[in-house]
C-alpha cells in the first residue's frame, strides 16, 4: 500500500508536499478497496486537491475512514471465489508495486499477456460478475 500512494503522490502531487500518517496508512490498510486500484488513485487525486501538507485520519474519505476494524477476511470462509479473488487482488497489486504501476512489466512478472491483466482487473474491478 505505501509503494502505490507513493506512486500515485508522485504522479499528482509534483510539488512533493503531501505525507500521510501512520494512522491515515493503518486505516488504508484495512479498507477492503472494493474499486481496486483505481479507488486507491482517486483516493490520493482527492488528498492533493484537499489537503495542505499531511493527510490525517480526518482527511480521508467516509466510506475509508468508517470501514468496519475487521477488514480481515473470514478464515472459516471455505468459498473459493473470495479468496481466488483476494489471491488475484493481491498478486496483481503486488506486481504493480514491483513494475512502478507499468501494466506491461507487471503482467510479464504475473505470467500473463498485457491484455491478460487488463482483463483481469476490468472483471475485479465490477466484483467478477461475468465468470461462475
């Protein structure tokens, strides 16, 4: 998570003004980013656009800031799609990091064409409605 808002603090906020505290990157890292990466980047669009120099808890938005403590998924929960889905998730975001949000380089890293990924992240981004 800190390697993709750096990313994206790069990429919008060219001054380099904008930190985030501990406590705003714990609440990130419980939110369970049903938007996927793209809620991530419009997430930090929102902080260089509202925020003065440090991103606080209070900065975030309602649906990051009110997110339910137990982001955790269930470990009693035996259905194979969630946890494919989170696997995917995390394997792909994972991959982004490393490739510096290069979806070319990522995809070669996943074993996959770029197309492949792109795929891959239209159908986890609207919740992987088109397969069973």
């Amino acid at each position: 998570m800190p390697l993709l808002i750096e990313h994206f603090l790069g990429k919008y906020d060219r001054s380099r003004r904008l930190t985030v505290s501990a406590a705003a990157i714990r609440l990130l890292a419980r939110y369970a980013w049903p938007g996927n990466i793209r809620e991530l980047e419009n997430e930090v669009q929102r902080w260089v656009a509202l925020c003065e120099a440090r991103v606080e808890p209070d900065d975030l938005s309602p649906a990051i800031r009110e997110a339910p403590a137990s982001g955790a998924p269930d470990p009693d929960d035996l259905r194979l799609r969630p946890r494919v889905e989170r696997l995917e998730r995390e394997l792909i975001d994972r991959a982004l990091q490393l490739a510096g949000g290069n979806q070319t380089r990522a995809a070669t890293l996943l074993g996959l064409s770029r197309f492949g990924l792109q795929k891959k992240l239209r159908r986890l981004e609207s919740g992987g409605e088109d397969e069973d």
